[in-house]
C-alpha cells in the first residue's frame, strides 16, 4: 500500500465535496490542508480501498489517528467511531440552532465528537462566521 494516487484524491474529494466528513468545514474556507483519512487505519491492516476512505480536514485526521472507537461520555462505554462511508450524518449528528456547534444524537456521535474534538472553537467561530453569510452549514 503506497501513496494516494492523485485520481484517487480527487475522487475522495469530490464525493465528500470537498468538506471534512468529519466537521463539515469547507476546504474553501479552511486555513490547513485537507487529506485522505483511511477510516479502518492502515496500522490495524486498512486498505486503499474508496470504501475505506475519508475527506478530512488536517485536525480531524490528526485528532482521529488509528482511533476507530471512542467512550460515549454519556453511557461510558466503547463504540465505533462515526464511519461516513456506513452512517449517515442526520443519523448521528444534528445542528445546535445557530449552527455553531454539532450535537451527537447517537453514542457514536457523541462519542465522535468528543474524540475528534468535532467543537473545537475555532470550528464553532468559522461556523459563526459562514452561517452569518449564508456558507453553512455546507449543502
């Protein structure tokens, strides 16, 4: 298993379009690189595989790293980590009313959120900022 060839790349950015599936920042408006993110990690024998991978931006992957599961701070126990290839986004995850904040609806979601710090307040202040201009949340 090598390098992301660039057709893949563009394939896993174009099917997320070109947002972390993670936070859901926009690549336009973001200030750090975005990558391809192998949602089962190569490290725990992840493949290349388009199934297997994610668009994110550069703190969600670094924040994830070969995390697949995460502690639900609610219910205390383990569960897998938000996967955007299996789970859908609505199923796990809802808008606070201003747009500034995700809120899990799930042990997953929550537990993502948590893991990947899915608040961080410089998301919450870029949300703030877009969704005053009518740019979030992302279609």
């Amino acid at each position: 298993m090598g390098n992301i060839s660039k057709k893949l790349r563009a394939l896993v950015a174009r099917r997320a379009l070109f947002c972390c599936e993670y936070c859901s920042s926009q690549e336009k408006y973001a200030p750090d690189y975005f990558s391809v993110e192998h949602i089962f990690p190569r490290a725990k024998g992840g493949d290349d595989d388009p199934e297997n991978l994610a668009y994110a931006c550069m703190a969600c992957n670094i924040h994830k790293y070969t995390h697949t599961e995460a502690l639900d701070p609610i219910t205390g126990v383990f569960v897998p980590l938000y996967n955007p290839r299996k789970n859908t986004w609505p199923g796990h995850f809802q808008w606070s009313s201003d747009f500034s904040m995700m809120i899990g609806i799930t042990p997953t979601g929550r537990a993502s959120i948590e893991k990947l710090l899915l608040n961080r307040p410089s998301l919450i202040n870029l949300r703030l900022v877009l969704a005053g201009v009518g740019k979030h949340p992302p279609q």
